[in-house]
C-alpha cells in the first residue's frame, strides 16, 4: 500500500505564489522539478544556468513562534547531496512565514540538532522520523 499525499491544491498554488515571489526578488528564474529530484525548484540565472535548488515550506505560524526550525533529515541530507553535485551549486530551504518570507543556505557542517519528531495529528505513523532543528537565530537564515 502507497502513502497518502497530503499535499492539495491549494497547497500547489501557495507554493507557485511564493516562488513568483521568489523570482521577483532574486531575479532568477525558479522551474519546478520532478519528484525524484528530492527538492522543489531549480533556481536559473538569466542565461539559463542552474545555479542553486531550492526546497519552498509555506507555514501557519510567524518566523518567531518556534525557536528552530525542523526538516526531516531525509530532505536535509538530500539538500546536500543536491548542493555538492556540481561546483558552484547550492541548495536553499525558503520558508514562508505569516509575518516574513526568509531564505536559509543549507551546507555541510551547519550546527543543527537531530532528533526525533514530525507531525502527530494525521494517524500516519511515517509522519513521525529523525528530523533536523535549525536554530533560526542561524546567521544563514536571511529575511527577504
């Protein structure tokens, strides 16, 4: 048996909003990538180059409720294995808050805490797995 998808629609076109937005404010061009990529976007220069890839959350909370941020560990390890393909890469974690939109530069040895947790309020026991805490007083987090 598969595992449900939780995403909706209307989750589709929060996501499209936030990377129009995205667009606006780098000047790069953000393309949806396929599933298998492990990451939402590919994020393109103006002659049509890849130069980062980027995950988009969009939140119901402000950016200060929580005093990190959690990712699951499979989505931050594939970050990096994404952002170490190719020289020049990088991977980008860009969260849309209630209160701002921030970007975070996720690298290789950032000091994050890995622990156990997720989501408690589906049923869906593989909502719960190691997930990564990052401190959003991080000086990689930047608020556009």
């Amino acid at each position: 048996m598969s595992r449900p998808t939780y995403e909706t629609a209307e989750n589709r076109g929060k996501e499209a909003e936030f990377a129009d937005r995205l667009s606006k404010v780098s000047g790069k061009q953000f393309r949806k990538l396929p599933k298998a990529y492990r990451a939402d976007y590919g994020v393109l220069d103006a002659a049509g180059y890849l130069t980062a890839f980027a995950e988009l959350k969009c939140r119901t909370n402000d950016a200060r409720r929580y005093g990190t941020y959690i990712l699951s560990l499979h989505k931050w390890l594939s970050l990096l294995s994404l952002a170490t393909a190719a020289p020049g890469l990088k991977s980008l974690l860009c969260v849309r808050f209630t209160d701002c939109d921030m970007v975070y530069r996720v690298q290789d040895g950032d000091d994050v805490a890995i622990k156990w947790g997720g989501r408690a309020d589906r049923g869906d026991w593989q909502d719960q797995e190691p997930v990564v805490h990052i401190p959003m007083g991080s000086e990689r987090w930047s608020v556009l």
